[in-house]
C-alpha cells in the first residue's frame, strides 16, 4: 500500500483489504445468525455510491433468501459535511411490509442514517436494521441504534473501498486517511 494522490489531497494507508473483509465476514457472521430460519424475505438495501461495494460483498455471504435494493442520499462537499441530507435518488426496491438491512459505508455524525430510516420507515419497512462498514464514535450523536458494525475509526477523512474524495478513490481496494 503506497500513498494516494486524490485531486489535491495525500492520503496515506490507513486500513488493509484483508482486515475490510474480516470485518464484513463478522458482520455477516452475526446477520445471518439473527435471520436464521426467517420465513420472510428481507431487504437489503445500499446506499449509493459508497456502500457499494461494502454491499456486495457483504450480500453474497447471506445464507438466507433476501432482495437488494439501493437509495442515493448525499451530505457530503469535498472533505467537509454540509449537515443537509439529501435524496438524489429515491428507493429502488418496495420495502412496505417488510423487514430492511439498511447498508452504509460509514456513518459519522449519524444524519444521513436517521434520515435513511426514516425514508424507509415512511416507505412501510415494518424494521430497520443498521449495518455500517465503519463508525466514527467520537461524532456520532444520534439516538439510533446501530445493529451491526463492522469497524471504529477515529474523526478523521478516509477514502477507498467505496469513500471518496469529490468522486475519487472509491475504487481503492484499500482504505487510506488523509495524510496531514
């Protein structure tokens, strides 16, 4: 792993692949032990574009029937969140009557999750369950629960494995944190 480059930002590396796909095996691990046996057919439901790949990943390893779908929210300017969440592109998939993984990539302050479930309470999910690849703890304040977490991380600015800095790095295979 080397540094990045990304428009005008150095990032250096900050969390190896293999350590991603350790924290989305547990994940995984404990979602499938809660819809063991389940007769209903969930939703999984990404949040584009940066859970994208988290998602997948995290999909293929469910051993039970599931559907997935997506929602595009954004908060996020350059390096900074402007605090607004919006709805760029609505639910893909039906979610009335039934139970939703709600998938993030990493939540922060916890905006874009509280308003992600109240979308999809709105839309008629019977629950909602939260799944994060990552967790900043020390900015998140909201009163939601968090079902399943893959890793915490300090406040700081990372891009790879879906994050991006203004469009760039999500391809990273590898997460990097700016390098101050």
């Amino acid at each position: 792993m080397d540094r990045v480059i990304l428009h005008d930002k150095t990032f250096k590396p900050f969390i190896p692949h293999s350590r991603i796909l350790d924290a989305i095996d547990e994940i995984a691990e404990k979602i499938n032990m809660d819809f063991e046996g389940c007769e209903d057919v969930p939703v999984m439901v990404c949040t584009l574009n940066g859970a994208l790949p988290f998602t997948g990943e995290l999909f293929t390893k469910l051993k039970f029937n599931c559907e997935l779908g997506s929602v595009k929210l954004s908060s996020y300017r350059g390096t900074e969140s402007t605090g607004t969440v919006l709805t760029v592109q609505g639910l893909s998939e039906d979610v009335n009557g039934k139970r939703v993984i709600a998938c993030e990539d990493i939540v922060d302050t916890g905006n874009t999750i509280l308003a992600l479930k109240e979308l999809l309470l709105a839309n008629g999910a019977t629950e909602v369950r939260i799944c994060t690849m990552l967790l900043k703890p020390d900015v998140y304040n909201k009163d939601v629960k968090l079902d399943y977490v893959g890793m915490e991380i300090p406040n700081d600015f990372i891009v790879g494995y879906g994050l991006d800095y203004d469009g760039l790095g999500r391809n990273l295979k590898d997460i990097y944190v700016l390098d101050k």
